[in-house]
C-alpha cells in the first residue's frame, strides 16, 4: 500500500501544483487512498519531495532528481544576472558575462551537473566551458539558451 501511495504521490506532483500538505492528502483521498496529514509528512520526507517557486509566485513541491538540487533556481538566477552573450568555437563555449561575474557564473555551471561540461575556466568577465564534441557544445549553448531567455 505504501509503495502504490508513493507511487501516487509522485503522480500527483508531476501533474499538478500542489502548494501544501493538506492538498496533497485531499487528492490521495480523492483517488482512494484514506490518508491523514500526519501520514503525508512522512511521506514527503520519504520521498524527499522539495518545494520550489512557481514562477508566477508561491510554491509548489517537487520530485528532485539527482542533478537538480534546492539550489538550482539560485544558480539559474546567477546565469541570468551575469550573462551577456556566448558564441562556439569547435569544443568551447565562450560565455561572456558582466564584469566580475564570471567566476559566480562558472560556479553556477558546475553546480549544474552538466553532463556536456567536461571542465571550464573563468576569468573576469569570460567563461571557457570545455566540452568533448562540437555536438555537445551546441547542445550545451541551446540549453543555456533556453534557460537564459525563460
């Protein structure tokens, strides 16, 4: 029964925004599962549900994965705040980024766990990011892309 909960519990979050404890025990009753909030506590625990912010204000709580921590939104914002521009050359991804930023920016990729990122190196306001493939390297620019511009 535990396992079947769980297993709904993870459901629920990935399909709605379920901002507190109360909602998420109401929509497992709803589905049949006869929870009290008591029971739900652990159950995050367990599971080690987080809440994140949505972005259009409050929170709602989430499953994480191995490469997304509680801090990853603060990472994100690091990128956005120093990010000027970036181009490719071959293997490399040269970000630039605001004076002085470069370091708190390349700190932020390696906090992403990127797995395109073999290694990179930052000066004041330029980021090396090494890749092992001109592939990887594009894959890693429309990614920073798409999280540049959300």
């Amino acid at each position: 029964m535990k396992i079947a909960r769980h297993s709904k519990i993870i459901e629920l979050v990935n399909h709605y925004d379920i901002e507190t404890q109360e909602e998420l025990a109401s929509r497992l009753n709803q589905a049949g599962f006869q929870v009290t909030q008591a029971t739900v506590s652990r159950d995050i625990r367990e599971l080690n549900l987080t809440k994140v912010t949505k972005p259009g204000g409050g929170a709602k709580y989430t499953v994480m994965t191995a490469k997304e921590t509680p801090d990853s939104e603060k990472y994100i914002r690091v990128l956005r705040e120093a990010f000027v521009s970036m181009d490719a050359a071959q293997n490399i991804l040269v970000i630039k980024t605001g004076v002085g930023m470069a370091n708190a920016a390349a700190v932020a990729l390696d906090h992403m766990n990127w797995q395109e990122i073999v290694g990179s190196i930052a000066g004041d306001d330029t980021i090396a990011c090494f890749s092992k493939s001109q592939e990887e390297t594009i894959q890693l620019l429309n990614k920073l892309k798409k999280i540049i511009r959300e």
